[in-house]
C-alpha cells in the first residue's frame, strides 16, 4: 500500500518540472498559504550561486506557496537535493488553503539562517512559478530587498537586475 505525504514548496521547488524531475512521483496539487512566517533567502548555495529560499517566523506575515502529494521514495530524493539534515530541517506545518480551510503538511526550513542574495538564475526561477501559479509576490520582493540590504547578488547580476520597476508597492 502506498503511504503519501503533502509537501509545502516554496522556493526553487514551485518550479514543477524541476519537481517532475527531482521527484518523479510527486504530483502539484494546489496552492496553499503558511500564516506566521516570510520568505527570506539566506546562506550560500554552491548549486545556485548564492542565497536560497528559507522561511522564518513573522506573526504578521504570510508565505504563499505550492502543495505537492508525494511518496516516501521522493522525500529520500528531496532530502539530498535540500541537504537535509545538514543544511535544512523537516518541520511540520499548519497551512490555509484557498477556500480557508486548514492542511497539514511538511516543508523543509534552514538550519542557520544568514541573509544573502539570490543568485539571477535561483531568483527568476522562484518569481516565473509565483507568477504561473498566480501567488501573491509582495513578499518575494521584500525578501529580495531585506537580502540586498545584506549582501550582493549572486554571480550574474546586479541590484537594479533584481528589483525591476514593476514590483509591489
């Protein structure tokens, strides 16, 4: 009998062919929201070239994001791709859903986190899936701008690369 899971992207992983292809029994099933927390990006990822996305508790705060269902099979896979438990711990979370109700879920949130700038690559790849998936981006941007505010992009741009005319005020 096959056991699933519900796993709560937020990050790189809302991209769902770099899913398909990290984990090939994942399946997206739908947007979800985990109140509490903000994105931020932090640390060095020598895959990426720079921050990566984590969360971090903020009461006021909410983080938009995507719900997968996947097998014990792709969270072995998942953990190597996120470090775990090295660099990112499983933790599990209480979500919203769109209609408001409630879901349990797990998602991955770093071990030490030191802000730092998405590389172009990591951050257009998390901003294009915000925007397929129609998420709310004002959070993305203020976590790109906190990011900035502690560090340089990553290799392959500058500051005016990743904060274009068009974001949220």
């Amino acid at each position: 009998m096959r056991e699933d899971f519900l796993y709560f992207a937020f990050g790189s992983n809302l991209h769902t062919p770099q899913m398909a292809e990290r984990c090939p029994g994942s399946e997206p099933l739908h947007s979800a929201h985990l109140d509490g927390h903000r994105l931020a990006f932090c640390g060095h990822s020598p895959r990426w070239g720079g921050g990566v996305a984590t969360v971090v508790d903020d009461s006021a705060a909410t983080v938009p994001g995507l719900v997968y269902r996947m097998t014990a099979d792709d969270i072995e896979k998942l953990d190597v791709f996120e470090n775990y438990p090295e660099i990112y711990r499983r933790e599990d979370i209480a979500l919203k859903t769109q209609d408001g109700s409630s879901l349990a879920a797990f998602t991955y949130r770093r071990n030490i986190v030191e802000p730092s700038a998405p590389s172009l690559k990591y951050f257009h790849q998390i901003w294009s899936a915000y925007r397929s998936l129609g998420l709310e981006q004002r959070g993305l941007w203020e976590a790109v701008e906190t990011s900035l505010g502690n560090g340089k992009p990553g290799p392959g741009g500058s500051e005016q690369d990743l904060i274009p005319t068009t974001s949220p005020r």
